[in-house]
C-alpha cells in the first residue's frame, strides 16, 4: 500500500475522537506532502533541526509536534511555531519552555512524559516527578501542561503492552481530577496503537504504518 491508502486504512480503523500524527521524522519533503495532500494536517518530529527546516519549506497549515526529547539550548528554535511538545520530563525545561514562550508571546502547550515501561534507555518521569512538575506548571503563564504521553516496551508481549498502558491511562485520569487542562492521553506507535486506543488514547503517534519502514 501507498502513503494515502496507509493513511485511509488507519483511519478506518481509529474513531474520531483518536487524533492521528504522522511521524515524519527521516521522511522526504514529497512524503510529507502527499500525506498533506492526503488530508493529514498533524505531523510530529524528534530532531529540532530537521524540523525546524521543514516547517519553513511545508505548508503553514501543518500542525507540528516535537515528539523527541528536548534539549534547553534546542527549545528557542521550535517555540515561534511549534504545537505542542510531548517530552517535558523536567523543570528545567518547563522553565525554558515558559521563557521562550513568553518571549514569542506565546502560550506553548505540552505534555508530561512518563516512563511507563521502565526501560533505562527511555526518557520519562514517575507519578512523583510528575504530579511536582504539573503543579509548578501553575507558576508559568506560558506554558500550559494539556496532557501525559508515554511509549510501551518494544516486546511481543501485549500483555505486558496493555498493562503499561493502563498504568499511563490511571496516571491520566488522576491528573484530570487535579486540573481541568488535562484532556490529552497520547500513547501508541505503529505496533501497538489498537491497544493503546482499546486503554484509552486519544493520540497516537504513526510513522512506519503510514510511511512504510526506513
């Protein structure tokens, strides 16, 4: 199948309420654009650099996420246009975030990300860090956390999968008791989207579905 009838097939299979970002991180500017024209309008990337040169060749319409982890010294070339971010893990990088917002007179909106599978090599907090870091959000004007996102382990084992996405989902319904901004749960990558939906996501990140392997 094509980008287009990837792109269809997915949709088909993901109810309204899930929102679709196409990970387009390595992809071609032609790539990009026929998921544009397919009707795709939600792109996310994981490098600054490759998506700040992006965002100046593609349409203006294009919604883009950085789904990547953030580095402090990366966050002022992405704040004039960027989204949403998905990677917040830290107050250092909230306390950025809020500075270069302000300074593009801008509210940024973000997501806490947890480390839901516990793996060394992700990125991510825990409950904790998370619930410290959503009530210092209050302080900054300019930055809003909107939700959580967290990526499962990379294994077979969908029981395993499904698990760790209820444990993200409970951490979502405790924030949203505790601030009415919550409304975002983005979890589920190509492999395990339908589980993630099945728990409760109402975002999901798709690359290699959409855009076939690299």
């Amino acid at each position: 199948m094509n980008i287009i009838e990837n792109l269809n097939f997915i949709k088909k299979t993901i109810n309204k309420k899930v929102n679709l970002i196409a990970v387009s991180k390595t992809k071609s500017k032609e790539k990009i654009l026929e998921a544009f024209n397919a009707g795709q309008r939600i792109f996310g990337e994981n490098k600054v650099q490759e998506l700040k040169e992006k965002s100046k060749i593609l349409p203006k319409e294009i919604e883009w996420h950085m789904i990547g982890h953030l580095q402090t010294n990366k966050v002022k070339y992405i704040a004039p246009f960027i989204s949403l971010i998905h990677t917040v893990d830290s107050e250092k990088i909230l306390i950025e975030i809020d500075k270069r917002a302000k300074q593009n007179n801008r509210v940024i909106n973000c997501l806490l990300q947890f480390n839901i599978s516990n793996e060394e090599n992700k990125y991510g907090i825990d409950l904790k860090e998370g619930e410290k870091l959503l009530e210092k959000s209050l302080n900054y004007k300019n930055i809003q956390i909107v939700g959580v996102m967290g990526m499962a382990s990379l294994t077979q084992n969908k029981k395993q999968i499904r698990k760790e996405f209820k444990n993200l989902k409970y951490l979502f319904d405790n924030f949203q008791n505790k601030n009415s901004n919550i409304k975002i749960l983005s979890m589920g990558m190509s492999g395990d989207y339908k589980i993630a939906i099945e728990e409760g996501s109402n975002m999901i990140r798709i690359g290699s579905a959409i855009f076939g392997n690299r």
